[in-house]
C-alpha cells in the first residue's frame, strides 16, 4: 500500500444518511443527519442535548491548508498521513481537561471513531478568538511597520521579536462577514476590539453582555491549562484560536461551549522549550509548513498579499510539493500529538472502510 492510499483526503463523500447537502470545510466535512436519526441517538446514546437537538457527523480529513489554499504532494498525496488522527486526538484531550477542570463543554457528544466526531448544532458566537503570548507572526510584522494598538490595547515600545508578552492579549476577529455593525468593516476576518463587542453584542450572537465576560474568563482560561499542560512538557504555547457557541442540554438551559478544534497545531504555535531558551524557534505546528512554503517558492508575497488571491490558489494547485515535506509535517502532526496525549498515534491503512462499518454496525447511520 503507498503512502496516499493511507492518507484521507477526501470526506465529503461517505454514504451516511441524511437530507441535506454535505458541508465540506477545509479540513472537515460536516453531514447533518436527518431529524429522525438526531432523535433516536439523543434517546438511544443518552446525549446531554435536548430531544430535538441538530446532530452532526463530522469526519475529518488529512487535507492540509494554509494561506487559505488546500497543498498537495508528490505521487498523488492529497494530504498528510496521521494529520486528521492528530488534530482529533489533542482537541480530544484539552476539550476533555476542559470538562473536567469545570471550564465548559464542547461541541462534541461523542467519538465513534480517530477521525469522528458526533456533534450537535450550537449557534456559534460570530468572533475567532485569538490568544497571544508572546509577540511573533503577524502582530510582529504589524509592530515593525510602527503599529502599537492591537483591538484596541496598546502596546509597549521596545519588544524583540517572539519575546514574551508581558500579559495575555486577547485580539479578535470577526467570523465571517459581519453587516451593520458601526465602525467594523463588512470584510472577513477583520479585528476588533472589545468595545465593538460590548456595544453590539447580539450582532455577534452573544444573549447577553454578561457572556462576554464569561467568554473572555473561558479564554483565559482555557489558554492557562493548555500552557501550563504543554509547559510540563517543556513546550511553550504561543498562540491559539479558540471559537464559541450555544447549545441547549437536555434541561433546556442555554450554554456557552467551545467549539471547532482548541489547541492543535492548526488553529495554535507551539514551540520546542529547550530551542527557545537557547535563542531558536522550532515550531511544532503548521507554522513550519507555512515558514517552509514561503521559502520554497521565490515570490512569497503571493502567499502574504491578499491581492494576488489567483496566483495563489495556481501556486497550489499547479505545484505537488516534495513527498519529504510532506513527512516532515506528518512527523510534526504525529509528534506532538503523541507528546500531548501520552499515547501512541495508531494510523489505519483504511479509515474510510473503518468510519462505514463503526456508523452502520453501531449507530445505524448508513442502509
């Protein structure tokens, strides 16, 4: 068996029932099953949901994104093994440890399968959170060319560059294209600040202004306990995205959950400890890959210039990247996954084949 066939790539396209049309992310795929099936596992699995509660099917995929265009590699490989297995099994964990340090719930009833999520339907919060801990990336580039007001904090003269930040810095973006809301561009991913939040609250979906509060306690928080988790591994957690919504339990009580994925190497940076004490980074996370395209390809303002959108979206469709990378990321994916979870990454030779019978045999959701 070669190295593609073991690689999901695509995941739109299991026979799992349903009547609506399937919604195929980036990474995951999302069927929605159908209101009868919804009722009889809420009944059958005792789900902590309401009896009419929206259940979802979400398969990941071992695609691998970045600069908003799908990356491909040589000999067919249409993703990177391990990957997908990977970002479930530490989302896994930190929603897990979120639980049960008592933070809020996620998304996710459960997990039939490395590369499945059953979920249920949340009214998500229209913000992507992003929590930064030391100043790198983006915010550095932005600091350099003279910019001191991040979603309105102002920061400090005089920081180097990956140098830790004297706080926490909460600066988030809206999700989506937001309209109407005074003074926020009618763009995707735009950056805010908290009293653009505070006065137009129900534009992002919040029910109350008082949720705001505690959605920015569940970001601190749950920011503390991935770093301090990661720390224990001698791994520094740089920065994350984290995402909110709604959901009803079976009381009928409304509750703010995360949701997505937290912690991963996709949606966060995680650097190696010892290599940052001695003046490195080495990222565990798709920050390398990203480092490593816009060294791979001469023109890397293609990759940075939301202009040149086209030339991009050629760049990666016109050009299978080395196998070795690929592995290389696959190692990364792999590694801290393993680090994180303290257990061993299984890979399966035939996830799909695995993903039919696990959602025929034990949850009735393919004839």
């Amino acid at each position: 068996m070669s190295l593609a066939d073991k690689v999901l790539a695509v995941n739109n396209d299991l026979p799992i029932r349903t009547d609506s049309p399937v919604h195929s992310g980036k990474v995951r795929s999302v069927y929605w099953l159908t209101e009868a099936d919804s009722r009889r596992l809420i009944a059958e699995k005792g789900y902590d949901v309401a009896a009419d509660a929206p259940l979802a099917i979400m398969v990941i995929s071992d695609r691998i994104s970045a600069f908003d265009c799908i990356w491909h590699g040589e000999g067919g490989m249409r993703g990177v093994p391990g990957k997908g297995a990977a970002l479930n099994a530490i989302s896994n964990h930190w929603f897990k440890l979120f639980r049960e340090q008592g933070l809020a719930d996620s998304h996710i009833l459960d997990i039939p399968h490395p590369f499945v999520w059953i979920v249920q339907k949340a009214k998500p919060v229209m913000i992507e959170a992003i929590c930064r801990q030391y100043i790198t990336g983006s915010m550095w580039r932005a600091y350099t060319k003279g910019e001191r007001d991040f979603c309105g904090i102002e920061i400090a003269e005089g920081l180097q560059r990956d140098q830790k930040l004297p706080e926490l810095l909460i600066t988030p973006s809206t999700k989506g294209i937001l309209k109407g809301i005074p003074g926020v561009a009618e763009v995707d991913d735009v950056n805010i600040t908290r009293a653009d939040i505070d006065a137009n609250f129900e534009a992002f979906n919040f029910h109350s202004a008082t949720d705001i509060d505690q959605y920015e306690k569940l970001l601190k928080e749950g920011f503390e306990v991935i770093s301090n988790e990661l720390a224990k591994l001698d791994q520094v957690f740089v920065d994350t995205k984290f995402e909110f919504g709604y959901v009803r339990d079976s009381q009928g009580q409304q509750k703010l959950i995360y949701m997505d994925e937290v912690g991963t190497p996709d949606s966060s940076r995680i650097w190696d400890g010892p290599e940052y004490r001695n003046g490195k980074v080495v990222e565990n996370s798709k920050e390398g890959f990203r480092q490593l395209l816009l060294n791979h390809f001469p023109d890397p303002d293609i990759l940075l210039n939301k202009d040149r959108m086209d030339e991009r979206q050629a760049l990666a469709r016109d050009n299978a990247l080395p196998e070795s990378v690929l592995m290389d990321v696959s190692r990364t994916y792999v590694g801290i996954a393993e680090k994180i979870t303290g257990q061993t990454l299984v890979l399966s030779d035939n996830p799909k084949a695995e993903i039919i019978e696990i959602l025929r045999e034990q949850y009735g959701l393919i004839d």
